[in-house]
C-alpha cells in the first residue's frame, strides 16, 4: 500500500481489534489503507462479526465504529458479501476451515440477508454516525474511491 497511487479498496473486511478472525484486518493495515483514501467493506459473513455462534447487526455496527475511530468514517463501506452456500458448494469452491466454518451460515441478526440491509442506517444512526457518514457508508465512500481510482 506504501506504493499505491489511488485508493486501495478492501472490499470484504472487518476489525480485527474486534473479531479476532484471521480474516479480519490489523488496525496497522486499516491506518494504511485509509492513508491511501480507500475504504474498508463491512463484511456480514457471520465469522468475521464475532465469535458468537449468531452474530447481531450491532455487532457489525461495532465494527464501523472501530474504524471510523480509529481513521474517520470516510474510510468504511459495505461489503456484506452474502452467500446462500450449502455443504456442496462449500467443497466445490474449495472454502479454508480456518477461515470459513462450515455451512450452514446464521447471518447477523436484524441483517440476516438482502432485505433487511435497511436496518443498517438506522443502526448507523443510533451510534451516533451523522447523515453524511451514513450516506458514505452505505455507498458513496466507495463511489468516491471508484472515482478517484477511475478518472485518474
């Protein structure tokens, strides 16, 4: 990242200050990727949120706010990356049990799949993000990136 010219995008990461899964990111490497201009995707796979068996939509929140304290809300989008995978799937694609429990998957509650992605800026809301934090994290942060990556 020390060489990046534009933003550097993770598009599907969290906190690992809060989740402490492999997967997850150091918050050296969300300091870099924010220097950078770039953006962090809040992922909802439900290993990524916590170490409860059934994660909670308040739990991704604590992921936002971590970021967000850690290099500004500017810096944090949405990368919920949703999958309705089965035990078949999982073998055929190969998934790392470390990383990835076997399925089947109990998303977060209050955001257990597409439909209830609304309750995300609420959520938002309620910890105290403003309305252009919300705005940004629910897309226009990366719309940003893209266009300083893009048009370049």
């Amino acid at each position: 990242m020390s060489i990046a010219q534009r933003p550097v995008i993770i598009s599907h990461g969290n906190a690992r200050a809060v989740c402490d899964s492999p997967r997850n990111f150091s918050d050296d490497v969300i300091r870099a990727v924010a220097a950078t201009g770039g953006v962090i995707g809040l992922c909802a796979y439900p290993a990524f949120v916590s170490s409860d068996p059934v994660p909670t939509l308040d739990q991704l929140i604590d992921h936002a706010v971590h970021i967000s304290e850690l290099v500004g809300a500017q810096h944090v989008g949405l990368g919920l990356d949703f999958a309705d995978e089965d035990e078949n799937d999982y073998d055929y694609f190969g998934y790392d049990e470390r990383y990835y429990p076997r399925p089947p998957w109990t998303w977060p509650v209050g955001i257990s799949w597409w439909e209830e992605a609304a309750n995300i800026a609420p959520a938002l809301r309620l910890r105290g993000f403003s309305e252009e934090d919300v705005t940004g994290i629910m897309g226009e942060n990366f719309m940003r990136a893209f266009e300083q990556t893009w048009n370049k």
